[in-house]
C-alpha cells in the first residue's frame, strides 16, 4: 500500500513540475514578444520624432535666412 501512494505521489510532482516549466517557458516567449513590440513602437517613435525635429530645423533655418537677406 505504500508503495502506491510513492509513485502517485511521485506522479504528482512530476506532473507539477511539467506543468510549471511549460507555464514558465509560455511566460518568457510572451515577455520576450512583449519587449520585440515594445522596442519596435519606440524604434518608430523615435524616427517619427526625429523627421519632425529635423523638419522644424530646416523650417528654422529657412526662417532665418530669409530674414538675413530682408535685412540687406
């Protein structure tokens, strides 16, 4: 009789044990989606932000060259 309840109990643990490392394996592929996302939106913010400053910067420049040639 204790020889039954040793390998359910040893069944149960190794299920337990499976179980939590799929659990975590599925855990980490998410996080690891969630980073990829995460990086690729602020990789297009970052490119977004930077046209829009280099557009008022030429806008600038632009401003300031015509106001030197208002002033000759």
């Amino acid at each position: 009789m204790g020889c039954v309840i040793g390998v359910r109990l040893a069944s149960f643990f190794t299920g337990a044990a499976a179980a939590s490392f799929l659990g975590l394996y599925s855990l980490h592929n998410d996080y690891k989606l969630a980073h990829l996302y995460y990086i690729q939106r602020m990789n297009g913010l970052h490119k977004s932000l930077e046209s829009r400053i280099s557009s008022l910067e030429k806008l600038k420049q632009t401003e300031t060259s015509e106001q030197v040639e208002a002033t000759k």
